[in-house]
C-alpha cells in the first residue's frame, strides 16, 4: 500500500500516531532503522515536538502538535510491556544532525544513552567512514515480526506485506546491523555528539 503523507495527515497527526498503537500491540519483534531522525520509540518530547512541528510547516498539516506528541509519548509504553525485542538501528548522521535547539538535541541524546541499558532493547549505531560492503543505507523502514514492513518516503509511507519483499527488508536489516556498533561503542558515538554541540 502507497498512501500519500498530505492523504494520511489530513485530519491530523495525533490520528496517525494513534492509527499505528493496534500493529504495535500485536507485536513482539520490532526491527527500525531510521536514517533520518531518531525513531519514534526513542523520542523525547521536545525532540518529537521539533519533528512534528517540522511536518506541519512543510506539508501544511493540521496543528495538532501537543496532541500528537502527547499520542506518541502514550505509545512509548510499548517499550516497558514484557515479551518484546526491540533492535534500533541509526545512522551516525542521525546523532549529529540538529532537530530543535542544541539542547533538544543534547537531551535527546542523553535519553538514547539511557535507554541502551533496556535488556530487551539493543541500539546500533552505523559509524560513519565504516566500509559498507553490502550494508548500504536505504530508506527508513520498521519490520514488525516477519509480518510487515514500514517505509518512509518524501511524500508517502509505504506498507510492505509480501513475504518475498519483507525477506529483503530482513536482509537488508541484517547486513546494517552487522555493520553498527553497539554498547560502549555505541555510546563513545552518542558521548562525542553530545560533545560536538558544545
């Protein structure tokens, strides 16, 4: 399914984080990678506020700001429900770019060097400069189970229900990973982003 951003959004952005809490309860295993921004799950409130701000300004959205982040906020709960994996993966570039003010950022990055403590979560980092091999950097995507597949797009999201596509999309995950670091490694990267804001 290809659903236009400006068609999903317009009767709000708290209606789409809200539209996404039914697939989040059904699953056990979550898989992000974000290019981009942090993922969702992740998020301080002012970060998401920053993104979704963003969103409004740029498709022309209905403001409904406070309510969409207090909606993704809410779904953040997921991450303390028991019988749940959760692997992120980002790319450095997403530590270093700047999303609200420079505190936003610090604040934010000081929450992801909190939540690598999680036991159900693991958090890479793809470091820039590494030897992609066949790792290389695709859309932003979410793999719920082996069910479906998320993508964002400029203009849209795509939803992935084929079992051969969700395989590549597997695979694609599983070459990133291999490339990210994790633990201390990963923090020394978050730490030195925290640093270069100054």
């Amino acid at each position: 399914m290809y659903v236009e951003w400006r068609r999903l959004e317009s009767a709000g952005l708290k209606r789409v984080q809200e539209s996404v809490l039914p697939l989040f309860e059904r699953t056990g295993w979550f898989r992000f990678y974000q290019s981009q921004v942090v993922p969702g799950l992740l998020q301080t409130q002012d970060y998401t506020r920053a993104i979704l701000n963003t969103v409004v300004a740029m498709r022309q959205t209905p403001d409904d700001v406070e309510e969409a982040v207090a909606a993704r906020m809410n779904r953040q709960r997921i991450l303390h429900k028991g019988g749940r994996r959760f692997a992120f993966l980002i790319e450095e570039w997403v530590l270093r770019s700047i999303i609200g003010t420079h505190a936003t950022m610090a604040n934010q990055l000081g929450h992801l060097i909190g939540v690598t403590a999680a036991p159900a979560l693991s958090l890479g980092v793809i470091p820039m400069g590494v030897a992609r091999g066949n790792a290389w950097p695709a859309e932003s995507f979410s793999m719920y189970d082996d069910k479906q597949v998320s993508a964002e797009l400029v203009s849209a999201g795509l939803t992935v229900m084929q079992p051969r596509e969700i395989a590549e999309y597997a695979k694609t995950f599983s070459e990133l990973a291999g490339i990210a670091v994790y633990g201390a490694s990963a923090r020394k990267l978050i730490t030195s982003a925290i640093d270069a804001l100054g």
